[in-house]
C-alpha cells in the first residue's frame, strides 16, 4: 500500500515515511471517532504524536489531508485473477463496497466531494489521488481479459483511454451510489446483476440466464 503524498519538496529534511504513515492512519481515527466537522489539525497532531508544523509542512489544509487519508484506502484494493472477467469484476467491486462501507471512508469521501463543489484544486486532488490512480484496476482488468481472449485488442489508444474512463466512471458511480447515497448494501446478489448489465448492457442483461 503506498502512502499519499503532496507535492515534493525542494529543499529541507528529508520526509519521513513512517510519520506520514502515522498522520494518515490518525486521521482516518479521527474521522471516526469525531466526524468531518470536528476534525482539527491538532487532534490529527496529538493522535500522531508529531507537531502540527509537520503536518502543514505535507499537507496545506484539513481538506488535503483528508482527501489522501482516504485515498490510501484505496489503495488497498486488488483485483483478483478468478478466471474470467465477470468473477473478476464482481471480486473488486465486492472489495471497493467494502471499503466504503468503513466508517473513515464514508464520512471523508463524503465531507470531501461535498467540499470539492466549491473548491477546483480540491476536485483536481481528488482526481489525481483516487481516480487517476484506481483506474489502473481498469487497465489491469482489460489487459487479462484480452489475454485470455475474452475481449479483442485495442487497436485505437484514443478510443481505449476514453473507454477506460467510461468503465470506471461506470463502476465507482453505481457503487458510490448504492452504498454512500441509497445506502443499501452492494453484496453478492447486487453485484452479480450489476456485472451482468455491464458486461451484457440492458438488452442482455434482461434476458434469462
């Protein structure tokens, strides 16, 4: 799992992994046991057990901070070698849902995307820390399916990226919405059908199995 980082530094002391790695895990501890609103620096610090200057020195503000608290998360997530796409499919989106079901996740996803409407740099840290960097489970995902033959080649780069960020677009919207906004759970049965609608699109998806 690798920590999130801001931008890099120039100039002055080397960072310290192991206190980013504390600063992220006391944040997420915070969120639970505090929620959004009540989260200040200074608890992350003392949870931490660094100063506050630490912190300010890796992240500019409280949004920040969160938003790569959260996106450590993750990148926890793996997706597994079952044997055909559809397994494979249904396996990350089991753990994705997982994942947002976390108290931490939920409440900083939440506090963070509702901020990022107002904020354009918060958005584009969004996109870079979370998005950008999940999207390699598309590109995994595909590159196996089209080794074993269950899709064909990409013979267009521009179409293939487009396509790529259409399935993640696809994917995490269906399971932010069920869990963060529905608030229904996104288990066995609900994955099964949404990668069958994925994989197949309406017309097959409403045919018998």
């Amino acid at each position: 799992m690798q920590s999130r980082t801001p931008a890099p530094r120039a100039t002055g002391r080397p960072r310290s992994a192991a206190a980013d790695a504390a600063i992220l895990a006391a944040t997420r501890e915070a969120l639970v046991e505090l929620g959004w609103s009540k989260l200040t620096l200074g608890d992350v610090a003392a949870r931490a057990a660094v100063a506050k200057t630490t912190i300010y020195r890796r992240w500019p503000g409280k949004n920040e901070l969160v938003v790569d608290a959260v996106a450590e998360l993750f990148d926890e997530l793996e997706l597994p070698d079952l044997g055909t796409l559809a397994a494979d499919i249904e396996g990350v989106v089991l753990q994705f849902a997982a994942i947002l079901a976390r108290p931490e996740a939920k409440s900083g996803l939440m506090a963070v995307v509702a901020e990022s409407t107002r904020d354009d740099a918060l958005r584009e840290r969004i996109r870079a820390s979370i998005v950008d960097r999940q999207k390699r489970l598309v590109l995994e995902g595909r590159a196996r399916a089209q080794t074993r033959g269950e899709l064909p080649p990409e013979t267009d780069p521009a179409n293939a990226s487009r396509t790529v960020d259409l399935i993640f677009d696809v994917v995490a919207g269906a399971v932010v919405h069920r869990t963060l906004v529905s608030a229904e759970p996104a288990d066995e049965e609900w994955v099964r059908g949404f990668t069958r609608v994925l994989l197949l699109g309406l017309a097959g998806a409403s045919a018998p199995a």
